[in-house]
C-alpha cells in the first residue's frame, strides 16, 4: 500500500536554526512520536526505534534512516525503512525544504511511503489519518523545539 502527503509549517526561527534542528539527532528524537531510540552511524544516517500503534496494531519498528541530497540551509531528502514483526513493514521518503518567509522559516515537506503486512490490511482510510496525524504531531514537536 503506497501514500503520499505533503505539507508546510511556518516556524519563527531562521532557517539556519531550523536546518541545525532537523540534524541534530537529540532534537528529532525527542520529535518523533514513540522514538524510543535515534543515534548517528557512520554512514551518515541514523539507526532508530520507535514503537507506533495504528488502530488495533502495535508495533516497535526498527530501522535506519538515511540523509542524501544535502543541501545546507535549504534541504534535504530523508528516506528510511522499518520492520515491525508481524505487524508489517515501512518504508519511504520525504523531501523537506526550507525557505524564508515572514522573517522566520517555512519549512515545505513531500512524503511518500509504502507499507506492507497486518499495517496495509487496515485500510488506506485508517492508515491515511495515522500518518497525518504523527506528522501533524512531529511537525508540532518541532515547532516547538525551534523556538525554544
């Protein structure tokens, strides 16, 4: 099952701040909803584990996100993939962009993800409303950690 949402979130920080946030992996930690774990590799990516629960399924995925297409202060590509046991898989990537505007940040993001085991049989309806809301939950936590 495949989904795309996009978005924008104005944030009143300048954009270098907003770009060292969205690199510092303490900050997107405590942003995630369920991040339960988020270190650096080497590889220059991060090594994460968050526990989620959509619907009737709960799960704690493990996986590894990876940064490319670096574009200091103006972006970035993101792309990740967990497994969460039974409960199924995900995988996907966003394309985040950061612009002045209004004297702060407006940060711009595209997602597009797949998923697939018990998570894809709930119904893209379900599946939809969950992602909108953690990213609506993330991009509130972020906010908030960029301006202090």
């Amino acid at each position: 099952m495949a989904m795309t949402m996009t978005g924008q979130v104005q944030l009143a920080a300048p954009r270098q701040a907003v770009w060292d946030k969205l690199n510092d992996p303490e900050v997107l930690k405590a942003c995630i909803p369920g991040c339960e774990e988020l270190e650096k590799t080497d590889e220059g990516g991060f090594r994460a584990t968050a526990k989620m629960k959509v619907g009737p399924v709960s799960a704690r995925f493990k996986g590894k996100v990876t940064l490319s297409d670096l574009d200091p202060p103006n972006g970035y590509k993101i792309s990740g993939e967990g497994e969460g046991g039974v409960a199924g898989f995900a995988k996907g990537g966003a394309t985040v962009g950061l612009a002045d505007k209004d004297g702060g940040t407006l940060l711009s993001y595209n997602v597009e993800a797949q998923i697939g085991g018990k998570l894809a049989q709930l119904g893209q309806r379900l599946i939809n409303g969950a992602a909108k809301k953690l990213a609506d939950e993330f991009f509130a936590n972020f906010a908030k950690a960029v301006q202090g």
